[in-house]
C-alpha cells in the first residue's frame, strides 16, 4: 500500500477543506476503500478520515413521513432499526443480502453509495482499465465477462455497480445530501452514479471535497410498505456479490396496482430504474402475465457486452418473481437468507 | 509522522506509538501486541479469519486502520477464555468438532460471539449459517461450527428463561 497523510477533521467544513485537495480520499467503514489501497488501485495521497464526525450517525424520522439517515450509520444499525425495517423492508433485506455480517458492522450508508465495481479487470492492476486509468484499454471486453454489464454500458467500460442497497433505494426516490466546497445540495441517488459512456473514470455526480452527510427517503415511499421485496440470484447462497437482482414494490388497492416501483441491480454502472415497466404495471391487475411484461419491458434495450447473454432472461425472471413476492405481501421478518431464492433447508425452496 | 493511539485490549490498556498510518488493527494486534491468536488469512475482508469484536461488534481487523480506532475496546480470541475455564463456545467447539486445521478457528469464534451478542439469529440453523457465512473455513468444518453456535445459543437461551422464571 502506498503511503499517505492521515487527518482526521473535527467538522464537516473541516473535512471538505481536506479533501477537496487532488488525491485526498474519504475513509469511513474503510470496506471497500482498504481492500482497493491494499492491491494499489485506490492510491491516495491522504485520507481525511469521518468516521467520527459528529451528528452523522442518526436515523431520524421527518414530518413528512419520511426518513433520514446520517452518512455514518452502519448497514447493519440501519438494517435492524425496527422502525426503519417496518417502513422499507426491501432496504432492510437488500442491505442484510450484502457483504458478511462483519463487513455490515463497519460499512457504512455514505460508503455503500459509494463503492467501486467489483469488475476483475478493474482490481488487476496488471490489466488493461479504462476506469482506473483512462485510455489503458477494457481487457473486459474480450475477457470473463459473463457477469458484466448488460445495460447501459460502452465500448469503454462494460462494469456492473455492486451494491444491494442503491437498487431499492432508486426505486423509493432516495435522495442524498451532499456538502461541498459551494455548501450543501442535494442530489437523488438515481442521478448519483454515471453511466460510462467514453468517460468510465467519472463514476458519480460528486466533485472534489464532495461529502455524503446524509441519505433521506421521502414519506410515500413508506406507502410501498406492505408490497415490497428485494431479490438477488448469486453464485452462492450468501455472501456474494449479485448476478442481478430486483427491488420491487407494489402500492395495491381493491386488486389493482395503484403505482409501482422497480429497480435492477447487477446489470449496468448504475442501480437501473425500470420506469417504463413501472408505468405498465399502474392500473393493472397483480398477475404473472402483468409482470412478465413488466420484465420484458424493464430490460428493453438489453444486450449482451460478452458472455452474458443469459442475464437477460435471468433479470427478467427475477424481475418477475420480485414482482410476484411483492404483490404476495411482505413477509412479517426478513427471510432466513435475505434475499435469496433459495434456501438450504430441504421443503422450503422458496424461501424469498 | 509519529501517531499515538490507546486501545482498550482484552481489558488491559494499552498506549501504542505508530510510525505509518498504514498499520491495521490486525497487524498491531499480531505484530506490535503479539496477540497472534488473530489469524491473518487472506488480509482483504473475504475469508474472516482477523475477526475481533471491536467495541463489542464483530469486523474484518484486516480492513481497519488502527489510527482511525483510537480509544476503542478490543477483544480477541486471547480474552475469551477466564484463565484455564474455556468460554462455553470454545468448550462446545471442541465437543462438535468445529474445526480441523485450527487456522480459521479464532476468526469463527469471536464472529460466533458477535452473532450471539446481535442476537438475530436464536436457535434457527439456516440464520446461523447465515450469520457465520463471513468466515471461511477450508477444511470444512461447517456442519460441526453450527453445531457448537446452535449449542451455545440453545444454552444461553435456557439460562435467560431461568433467571426469568
């Protein structure tokens, strides 16, 4: 690992005056950040630690309904808040569907926005990578890229984002709040992430010094609450990064979807929101053949950037069955794997 | 630059001077504290082998700087056990063969009393098995882990009832 400063800022005007400085870095959780420093694809040359910035680390509810959470909640503080859970329980099951229970207890809600692909190009640092380093080249391309992206992705950089969590957050309009060198502004987490068009190096909508100091859900969101799930097919049944994966939610009246929300995870740089599949489903009827169209509608456009032609119909079944366990209700306590399609107890293979 | 840092270690305070702020939790705990008990298996967050409770959570040590955990308690496996008397995980680990090698064996037992300590799992094998996916065990030992977890879970569950009662 390189070397670099460590500093450690007592407030947040402190610590974008640090950053906003070339090659300065946020350290929070440090989950994702370490890892890439100690296989020397991150390299800063200072690291403004925030992790005990104070005011950060709250979940509070607003008047509206709604909810705020501070940059510096834990995943799994988050994950386990009943409150919290009992609003947005497809949050609760995306975030208790990442990562290990360690690495829930360090990570947190501004660093998960935050993460880096898991693309193996991108963490060899002896291949080619137009996202760490511009104009290098994709060995993605013509490499294992049977879980790369099928959506939105360019000739420069087929990489998928890896987070549970921003895919159920895009589909309940989460926004973020984010301090900067000009003060405080907003952006929603669907605008957050870019896709990569010639310029895969720019993953986000944030500038130098930029800092995530909170995560807010807006109050209908919890209208969704009785109608939602997360979904995720991997490559084991825990601990693993999606494949893909779908957060849907339903608002459903006298047998008819009053509006739906859905979202991809896996499939492209960014949590895909599908709003032309949620706008077939607006007005009609919760059934399989509803849902399959919804599918079919939310991966219009798809195509394969390698051996991952399968995904399509991959994310169109989980779009699917996320849709029919929505509309099924939620269930009163996250499953024993959240998440997950599967479960390893013979009788109950549907466990999701 | 000469960094100063307290941990709160198995109880014991400690004072450490750290001369590079690269230095992990894990490798101050193994190098400089000779708490070796700690494994360092794959040092990237994957295999769970460095698990410590840090201020009573269970995390990756391999993925913490130690500069940024000043004032923090720690235990390890080292302070566990009360003297000679096995922790009652320890003992039942023993009981159900939860290991072989032994290397991922400190790493499964303080993330087991993590998962205890967060209390989501109860008696439930698919939600221990769960909880525990974090540490790797390579000579697959898995059957006999969930084992001695369910054991100790089963028996603290049984005590409560009794102090209820």
């Amino acid at each position: 690992m390189k070397t670099f400063d460590y500093i450690r800022p007592a407030s947040i005007a402190e610590a974008v005056a640090a950053a906003a400085e070339p090659g300065a870095n946020y350290l929070a959780g440090g989950t994702n950040l370490l890892d890439l420093m100690k296989g020397g694809i991150a390299r800063p040359n200072r690291l403004v630690d925030v992790s005990r910035l104070p005011g950060l680390d709250r979940i509070e509810r607003l008047p509206d309904g709604g909810v705020r959470i501070g940059a510096l909640v834990r995943n799994a503080d988050l994950a386990h808040d009943p409150d919290f859970a009992h609003c947005y329980p497809a949050i609760a099951e995306a975030l208790l569907s990442g990562a290990s229970a360690q690495l829930r207890n360090a990570a947190t809600v501004g660093g998960n926005l935050l993460q880096r692909t898991r693309c193996g190009y991108f963490y060899d640092v002896a291949s080619a990578c137009n996202k760490r380093e511009p104009g290098a080249g994709c060995d993605a391309r013509d490499g294992e890229n049977r879980l790369h992206a099928v959506l939105g992705w360019s000739e420069a950089c087929i990489a998928t984002h890896p987070s549970d969590f921003c895919v159920p957050l895009v589909a309940l309009d989460a926004v973020v709040e984010i301090e900067g060198r000009t003060g405080r502004r907003e952006v929603a987490v669907e605008a957050l992430h870019c896709l990569p068009g010639d310029t895969p190096a720019r993953e986000s909508a944030l500038e130098p010094g930029d800092l995530i100091v909170a995560l807010r859900l807006p109050g209908e969101g919890s209208a969704f609450s009785a109608h939602q799930r997360y979904l995720k097919v991997r490559e084991r049944t825990s601990y693993a990064f999606a494949i893909v994966s779908a957060a849907a939610a339903l608002r459903i009246e006298q047998g008819t979807i009053r509006e739906a929300r859905l979202a991809l995870g896996g499939v492209a740089a960014k949590p895909w929101r599908a709003r032309a599949a949620e706008q077939m489903l607006q007005g009609a009827r919760p059934t399989l053949d509803a849902y399959r169209r919804a599918a079919e509608a939310a991966l219009a456009g798809a195509k394969p950037s390698g051996d991952n032609q399968f995904k399509i119909e991959l994310a169109q079944r989980i779009v699917a069955r996320a849709l029919m366990l929505a509309a099924a209700g939620t269930p009163a306590r996250v499953a024993a794997l959240p998440a997950s399609p599967f479960s390893t107890l013979t009788g109950t293979l549907i466990d999701a | 630059m000469n960094l100063s840092i307290s941990l709160t270690v198995n109880g014991v305070r400690r004072d450490i001077e750290i001369e590079d702020p690269r230095v992990t939790l894990l490798d101050l705990l193994r190098e400089r504290l000779h708490l070796t008990g700690t494994k360092k298996g794959c040092d990237r967050g994957q295999c769970g082998a460095c698990t410590v409770l840090l201020d009573g959570r269970r995390i990756n040590s391999c993925l913490a700087l130690a500069i940024s955990h000043d004032g923090a308690d720690v235990l390890t496996i080292e302070g566990v056990a009360r003297g000679d008397q096995l922790h009652p995980l320890q003992a039942a680990f023993i009981t159900h063969d939860g290991f072989q090698c032994g290397f991922c064996t400190p790493g499964q037992i303080m993330s087991a009393l993590g998962l205890i300590r967060e209390g989501q799992a109860g008696d439930d094998p698919e939600r221990v098995r769960e909880g525990m996916s974090g540490n790797l065990c390579r000579c697959g030992a898995y059957s006999g882990i969930t084992e001695a977890v369910l054991e100790v879970q089963k028996s603290l569950v049984e005590t409560n009832q009794r102090r209820s009662a």
